[in-house]
C-alpha cells in the first residue's frame, strides 16, 4: 500500500492533534531517558567522584548499583503512578513524572562530591536517583497507553514504537551530548570534564524539562480514558483489580516471564553493557567508546519503528520471541568477535598466552567488597586476583589442595605470589606491591628528598610486568581498532534490541483492560526493566570479578533470554488484532 511523506497509509495520514500526542508524548519520554541514562555513561567519573577510598573494582560496582538503585524502585513508581494514572488520567500523571526527573537530574548536577561534603555525598546522590526511578516507573506506561489509546487500529504497534524509539534516542541524546562536553573542541577536554564539566549534561536538564513540560501541558485527555470516566465504567482501586484477582494476575506473570523478562536484558546488554564492555574490559578510551556506541544507536534507531510497523502486519510475539531467540544464541560469539575488533592485542595475547590462577578454592573471594575496607591481602589467591582485577585481565581458574600457595601462569610463566601467612606490616605490603609489579607493572616514580621527619625515598624506575611481555596492553590502541567492524556489531545488538523493544508496548496495552491498564503493564514492565534489566551491569560485572573470565556475565541475560523464548512460545497469546477500547 502507497504511503504518505509522514510514514502512514494514504488512507490514515496522522493528523496534527496526533502527531501532538505522538510528539510531546515520545520528547517528554527521551528527555526523561535522557536523565536517567546520564548517570549510566558516567559511571566511572561518578565512581570517582562520590566514592573516593574503595578499591577500583569496588567502587565500579558500588556506582553500578547506585545506577541500579533508580532501577530498583522503578516497580514503586509504577505502582504509584499506575494507579493514579487509572484513577484520575493518563496525561495529568506524565505531567508530574516529567517534573519528578526533570528536577531530580537537574540538582544532580549541583551535588558537592564526597571531597567536599563526605558520605552525604553518595548518600545524596542515591535519594536523587531514586526518585529518578520513580518517576520513570510512572512515565513509560503513562506515556506507551496514552499513545496507544489515541492509535487508530491496525496502527498501535506504529505509533507506540515512538514511545520505544525513546529510551534509545534519550541514551543518543546522552552520549551526543557527553561526547561534545568532553571533547577538546568545546574548550573543556577530558581532564576537566572528569573534574567539573561532567556536571554540564546534567544542568542542561533544566532547559530539557521547560521545553518537556511545555509541550505536556498541550495535550488532553486520551479518549479511551476520557470514555470510561464519562460511562463511570473506571475502576475504584485499580492495584486490586490488577494484582488482586487471578484472571488478570495470571496475564501478569503471563507478560513478565513470556515477553518483559527477555526483553530486558536483551535491551540492556546491547546498549548499556555494551558500552560498559568496551570501556572497563577492552580498555577502549572512554570517547572512543562513547562515539562508537553513538554510531550504532543512530544508525539502528529507525528500526524501532520497522518492526513496531512490521508488528502491526504479522503479530508482536513473532518479533519479539526472534530477538530474544538471536540474543541467547549469538550474544558469546558477538562479544568475543567485539574483543577482536576493539582491542586486537588483548584477542591476541588471549589466544596466545592466556592467564591461569591456580589456588585453593576456599581462600578466594569474589574481589568486591561493598564497605570498602578489604584490602584483599590476607590469602595468597585474593592478592593473585586483586591483581588481575585491577589490570581486568581474562583468566581461568584452576583448584589447588588446602596449603597451596596460589600462582598466575602467564603464558609459560609461573609466578607464585606471596604468603601473608608468613609476612606482616610493611614487609607484607611490600611483597605484595612487588610481587602486582611483576604481573602488572608499575610506573617510575620520582626521588623524594627527606621532609618534615621523614625518611627520602629513592627514585623508582618503571617496572614492565609479565603481563605486557606477553602482549597484554594497557589500553586498546586507538589506531589498531576496526571502527567500522566494531560499528557493525553493536549495530548488531542494537538491532535485537529494537525486535524485543518496538513492538512489546503495543503487546502490553494490548493484554490488559482499558480500566486497569496503566497499573496492568507499568509493573511487570519495571520490574523486569528495573530489576532484571537494570541490575544486569552489577551483577554481570560482579560475575566477572568473582571468576575472572570478561565473558562470563553474557550467562545471565543468555539464560533469561532463553528462558523467555520457550515460556513466551507457549503461554503468550497474540494480540495485534484485539481492540483496546474495553
């Protein structure tokens, strides 16, 4: 069928009043996204700067979960807004949501770091994350239903994958936005970004929630609400009705485990973990990085739109069920295939001299200590993994028998490391420097003359660890990575990302009565975006910090993704062809 300019069939040309709903709708949603991924691009500077004094593996983590606790109450405000939304309107409750986030991004920006104002600081920063959570947890569904009640049939799965487009666009937004602020043409560069200008994106949110709330304010009341308010048809308590009585409980469960779940973790691997993925594990600067990701969510975006249109033609679970299917079968191929192509030398010197601890299972940690008073220096094997948790260097394990002195094999080379046991204060602190020297390297460090009482201290030269002999490299050569192969697999992951993600709006109005829907689909959609999604950054990196192999995380989506492929297949029922106007 011929199509008009604006994308729809000549016999449905979207009118101004829908291309309003549809406009301010899918803007307020990408600022909204815009906020709460700022924090995701700069988890490291943020780990920086608001958890000094932990260990670099723990402080990585513990910002991951800070970025996690906004996903975490997503859920709440769900059911917060979910039931306010069914109660009283689907554009009134987007309305505060917006000014929620808008705001709670805005005075991030203007957070004293834990250098000025000490545990506040981090503290502070995860109440103003929270609230983040909350508002995108009343947001998403607030929006995708108003859309889809304005859709007209046989047109949700193109409308509502607007509402999709925006959590992608919002994460674009981020990165352009960052990749400008840090770059050296705008006069502030990397190293003052690190330092003050990585406030910049935030302040900017100001002007992001005027425009936001600006256009908000133009739109009515969707007509589908409008109809049951008049009829007096609505629902008393709508959380009751939800989650209360099985016949819509059961289309719940039904949504989270056959469609959400996969969803999820499909979405937040191949964008968030992705760019995590790069930049922690394969050492790819942090603008390169950034700039890479930029690329494939640009170059992917539209597709949100094709298979929401394509939805609209043979079905949601189809698409949907294929992207999870892809993600289960191909996401270990493709991150190995990125390593290749991001960081050749790290390929290689995997390949070619690959890294082996050999210790007593029972004196190993998992290397992430949330108070931040570990050292990691009371057993042989914890001084071993520190060490290559710090270089995040790929290894195996091997277990040795009680009394065994742990050792890295490096290639052909056997390092045996230090028994605390039989060293304490300095001279255990030195055997355990020395010993990170040799597999990691240290950097020359200039004489000292004696000051104040203390004692000079000689000159050090540089130390190149066994690793680098080897061919493991600090940091990716930026001349050496193959930008338009690493372009192309995260082009890749984007794609799966928009299978699961255009279409499973419409899937969701579509499943659940026009009286209770709002509440009906926000909650099974944060929390397993919230819970399943978000946390999977913190716990994918917590999985390779606790066995060493860069790859194993991948597990945790592989497994949901699976799962949600064979639980879908049999219990999700179609729906493009239902009405919604119940």
């Amino acid at each position: 069928m011929a199509s008009s300019p604006d994308g729809l069939p000549k016999h449905h040309r979207a009118t101004a009043s829908e291309k309003l709903v549809i406009g301010a709708s899918s803007l307020g949603t990408v600022f909204e996204w815009y906020d709460f991924y700022l924090y995701g691009l700069l988890t490291a500077i943020i780990a920086a700067q608001f958890l000094t004094g932990l260990n670099a593996t723990t402080s990585f983590i513990l910002a991951l979960l800070i970025f996690a606790s906004g996903f975490i109450v997503r859920p709440f405000g769900a059911l917060v807004f979910g039931h306010i939304g069914d109660l009283f309107g689907r554009r009134y409750t987007f309305i505060i949501t917006l000014l929620v986030m808008g705001l709670s991004t805005f005075l991030v920006g203007v957070l004293p770091t834990y250098k000025t104002a000490g545990v506040a600081a981090p503290i502070l920063l995860v109440v103003l994350r929270m609230f983040q959570g909350l508002a995108l947890g009343g947001e998403y569904g607030g929006a995708a239903t108003y859309v889809a009640e304005h859709a007209p049939e046989g047109k949700r799965g193109f409308y509502t994958s607007w509402i999709q487009i925006t959590a992608t666009a919002g994460l674009a937004m981020a990165l352009l936005i960052v990749i400008a602020v840090r770059s050296p043409v705008t006069g502030v560069g990397e190293e003052a970004f690190k330092a003050w200008g990585w406030r910049i994106p935030y302040l900017a949110s100001g002007l992001f929630l005027i425009v936001g709330l600006w256009l908000r304010l133009k739109l009515h009341e969707s007509p589908v609400f409008q109809k049951i308010k008049d009829e007096g048809t609505g629902s008393k308590a709508p959380l009751s009705d939800a989650f209360g009585k099985w016949e819509n409980l059961k289309i719940v469960l039904i949504a989270f485990f056959g469609a959400i779940a996969g969803q999820a973790v499909v979405w937040y691997t191949g964008q968030l973990y992705a760019l995590y993925f790069l930049e922690k594990l394969l050492k790819v600067d942090g603008l390169v990085a950034n700039s890479l990701v930029m690329i494939a969510l640009l170059l992917g975006t539209p597709f949100f739109l094709v298979f929401g249109t394509l939805s609209d033609k043979i079905g949601r679970k189809p698409i949907i069920l294929g992207g999870a299917a892809l993600a289960a079968l191909t996401l270990f191929p493709v991150f190995h295939a990125l390593t290749e192509a991001a960081n050749p030398a790290l390929a290689h010197a995997q390949a070619t001299a690959p890294v082996t601890v050999t210790a007593n299972p029972a004196e190993c940690s998992s290397q992430f200590d949330p108070v931040g008073t570990n050292k990691f220096d009371t057993t042989s094997c914890d001084i071993v993994k520190n060490a290559l948790a710090k270089a995040a260097v790929n290894y195996e394990n091997v277990a040795a028998p009680v009394g065994t002195i742990a050792s890295i094999t490096i290639g052909n080379q056997t390092i045996l490391a230090p028994d605390p046991a039989r060293l304490t204060g300095d001279d255990r602190k030195a055997a355990i420097a020395a010993f990170t020297a040799t597999v990691v390297g240290s950097a020359a460090t200039p004489a000292k003359p004696a000051a104040d009482g203390k004692p000079a201290v000689a000159a050090k030269p540089a130390v190149i660890g066994e690793l680098a002999k080897v061919g493991y490299p600090a940091k990716a050569d930026p001349a050496r990575i193959d930008k338009v192969k690493v372009v192309a697999i995260l082009f890749y992951l984007v794609l799966m990302v928009t299978m699961v993600y255009g279409p499973i709006a419409a899937l969701l109005v579509e499943l659940f009565p026009s009286r209770i829907r709002y509440s009906s689909m926000s909650l099974p959609y944060h929390i397993g975006n919230g819970w399943l999604g978000g946390l999977l950054p913190a716990i994918g990196f917590a999985i390779v910090a606790a066995n060493g192999n860069i790859y194993s995380g991948f597990w945790y989506p592989v497994i949901i993704a699976a799962f949600t492929v064979v639980f879908g297949a049999i219990f999700l029922p179609e729906t493009y062809k239902r009405s919604i106007d119940d």
